[in-house]
C-alpha cells in the first residue's frame, strides 16, 4: 500500500471517528483548549474555553492568568476537542481559524474579545490545508475533505466575512495537503507537493513538487521529489517554511527554497525529531518546542529552541528535495507556442468580437436549467440593476426559507456561477456583491459589465 493509499485510509478513520464522536458525545466546549505562541514576546498563550480565562506562559509550563475573555457569536457547541486550532499574529490582534470548519475567530488581547468573524456553515473540505497569513489575510490552500483531496485556493474575506475563491487556474498541483507543503513569506511562494491518483504513483513512482508564485498568481512544476524520499515518504513537522522529518533514523531539515536536504547532528535531537508530538513553532528564524518528559514519576517541562541559523551550522548537507526537469527544450517551445496563440488571440479579438460572444454564449450549456433561469431573470432587469437580499431571495424562491438558510442559498448559487463563469468565460465575479450606495448597511447584487453583453445574444428577445 502507497502513501496515497495509506493516508486516505487513515484520513477516512479520521472523518469516521470525528462522526462517532459527533453523534456519541453532547457537543460541548468543556476542557477545550489551545496553545499558540505569541511572536511578540515567544511566549505560549493559552485560552481555556470552558472557563473563558487566557493564560501567558512565565515559564516552563508556568502559566499566568491575563484575565476572563468575553466571547462574542461564539457557539461553544460547534467546537469540539478533536478540533485543531492555527493561530496567526496580525499587526495588533490574533487570528484563529479551525481547518475543516471554517470557522474564524478574532483574539483582541488588549479588550480580552474573542469574536467569531465568519458566516461560514461546516465545509469539512480543507482538513489539512496549507494555511497561512499575507498581509494580514488569511489563505487556505489545498487539504482533504469529503474522502478526496483538493487544490483549491481560497481566502478569507473580511468584508464578507466568507472564504472565497482565490485564483482557478488550468494549469496546477491537481491535489495537495500540508505535507511537505508551506508558504515561504521570504519569496512570497507556496510550494507544494502534488498527490498523485494511486494508479499515476504506481506507474512512475514519482511525486512532483510546484510553486505558487503570488506575483504572477501562477504554478510552476519545478521538479520530482527526490526517488530516495518518493518510495517511502516520510511524515514531516512544519516549522516555517522548512520541514522537519525522519530519514532512515536521521534527522533531517529540508529547505524547499534552496531545493537542499541537511542531516541535523547538534545537541537539541528531540527539538527536530519529527516524531516527537510536541508542535514546533517558527519565529524570527528560530525555532521553539515545548515538551514534557518523565523522570521517574515526576513529569517535567523544557523549553528548547534555537536560530535556523546554528541549526544548519550543526547540520550536514545530504541531497536535494526535488530533482529538477530540463526545461530548455520545453521553454522554447512553450514560448513559440505562446506567441503563435498570442497572435491568433489578437485576430480573434480585433476581426471576430461579436462571433467571440456567440461562441462564449453557446457555453451557456455548462450552466444548469435552474441557474440559466435565474441569470434571465436578472438580465431581464437590465443593466446595472440592482437586486436587494430580498429581491435576489424571491428570485431564487428562498424569500419564506430562514434568514441563514437564504443567506446560505444565495452564496452557493453566486459562488457557483462566479466559478463556472470564470472557468468559461475568464470572468471573475460576474455577479458582483457590494455595499449599497445608498445605505451601507445592506447588500447589493448586479450582474458585472463583462458578463451582461455575453448574455444578450442568449436572452435577447
């Protein structure tokens, strides 16, 4: 049995016994608690949800209280003790997001506020995921839900308080989790590391790693991971953008942005033993674990960290992580390729614009029944019309639905069409969602100019 193969049986008696845990037990929040480091201070701060209290660590396993937290729209039902928990520190507050859930929550230490931020309902579809902060916002890439993988890229809104669609691209990893995966805040990159289909793994034995790059908002196949890793890849422990993992009973770093594997053999062993349960945090290139450990009945605590620096000093370099391709041949191509298309594009665009439309109408085809009736609906209004909450509710037949659920109904449709739009047309937010000019405290839904003309053609009467 591969990797691919072993990882969706476990994750399958995860999700297995997250719903026997969810139906057996009464969802309660008692002895509920995270730990997370704050980056300002290097110290462990600990929030206690069934108490309220917030705790700061003096030392080890040393905590001071900070005070009774006041919860703002938070179910203590929703969170249950199987939940992991990243915390991520903005410039003056934490953010605190539950993978799987969608959950967002908001830490103001100084008004000792925790506020749910988000209108999300359960997704259950990025266990797993690549989550990271980017000028203060949150993204989650890739993951696991629903018994499969995934690639897509979504981040949180603050304005809408909802994950949306990042960037939907032709050309990407086709599914990807958190395992030799990470953002690199230094580039500015995402590398990860894509999860073949069981039957691609047994024909190449091959597992390929890509990079997003947020400036040109693209993926790049950079390599094949390393064939002594691909056999039996190994689990790994994030710790910033590097990762920590076993390797034939070694210690071993890998640096995904320098493509080099280093054997650790300096004194702090359990602080990059990858197996070790304890998490590894990252912090102004050091790195800190705080770990338990018996002696003889007494259960004692360390602090253990050290600078990225003294670690690859201590460490030695063994190989690469990935094997790069020769990309000379296929670069020329592609560029050849590219102008070619460029200037069948710039023929297409000047001399057939209005056949363009037809042929972009005929992709109507893609959109359901239903969905096709509601976008007639709105084009018959006309251009840059309006539509209320309410308006948009009777439209999709929600309007005597609960104010959750039509809520819920108009996200899923808007969502979808924006997608299939997007995938078709290269047209992102056809239905756009905005603040009211009138009254900013309501919401205001318009078909976008770009998409209106591709429905004339099809709606016209």
């Amino acid at each position: 049995m591969n990797f691919d193969e072993m990882n969706l049986a476990k994750n399958k008696f995860l999700v297995i016994s997250f719903l026997i845990l969810f139906i057996s037990f009464e969802l309660s929040a008692q002895n509920v608690e995270f730990t997370f480091l704050n980056s300002n201070s290097n110290k462990r701060l600990r929030i206690d949800l069934s108490s309220h209290l917030i705790f700061e660590e003096i030392s080890a396993n040393k905590w001071n209280p900070l005070g009774e937290l006041t919860f703002e729209n938070v179910d203590l039902k929703l969170i249950l003790p199987v939940y992991q928990f990243n915390a991520f520190k903005t410039k003056s507050d934490f953010i605190i997001t539950i993978p799987g859930t969608g959950q967002v929550y908001k830490l103001y230490i100084k008004d000792l506020l925790l506020k749910r931020i988000d209108k999300s309902f359960h997704t259950g579809y990025n266990f797993q995921s690549v989550q990271f902060l980017r000028k203060d916002t949150l993204f989650s890439f890739g993951g696991y839900g629903f018994w499969q993988y995934h690639n897509i890229l979504t981040y949180f809104d603050q304005n809408s308080s909802e994950w949306e669609t990042y960037t939907q691209l032709d050309e990407s990893p086709e599914r990807f989790t958190n395992r030799f995966s990470c953002y690199s805040p230094k580039n500015d990159k995402v590398y990860a590391l894509e999860l073949p289909r069981p039957f691609q793994f047994a024909k190449t034995k091959k597992y390929t790693f890509w990079e997003f790059d947020f400036n040109t908002k693209t993926w790049k196949r950079i390599g094949k991971i390393n064939d002594r890793l691909a056999l039996m890849l190994p689990e790994t422990k994030p710790a910033g953008p590097y990762f920590l993992f076993k390797y034939q009973n070694s210690n071993l770093i890998a640096d995904p942005e320098s493509n080099k594997v280093y054997s650790y053999e300096g004194p702090h062993t359990k602080l990059t033993d990858a197996l070790d349960q304890e998490i590894t945090h990252y912090n102004k290139n050091k790195i800190f674990s705080y770990q338990k450990f018996l002696v003889g009945n007494k259960v004692n605590f360390l602090i253990d960290s050290t600078s990225i620096d003294t670690l690859f000093k201590q460490s030695k370099l063994l190989f690469k992580l990935y094997e790069t391709e020769d990309n000379i041949l296929y670069d020329s191509i592609f560029i050849t390729f590219s102008l070619i298309l460029i200037l069948i594009a710039l023929y297409y665009f000047i001399y057939q614009k209005r056949r363009r439309i037809k042929i972009y109408t005929d992709d109507l085809n893609s959109f359901s029944n239903f969905e096709i009736e509601i976008l007639h609906k709105m084009y018959s209004k006309g251009f840059n019309y309006e539509f209320s909450s309410d308006e948009l509710n009777e439209i999709l037949g929600a309007e005597k639905k609960p104010i959750e659920t039509q809520r819920q109904i108009r996200s899923r449709f808007i969502s979808t069409v924006n997608q299939k739009a997007n995938l078709l047309f290269q047209i992102s937010n056809s239905i756009n969602r905005q603040k009211s000019n009138l009254d900013k405290r309501y919401t205001i839904y318009k078909l976008s100019e770009n998409f209106y003309p591709l429905l004339e053609p099809f709606f016209k009467d």
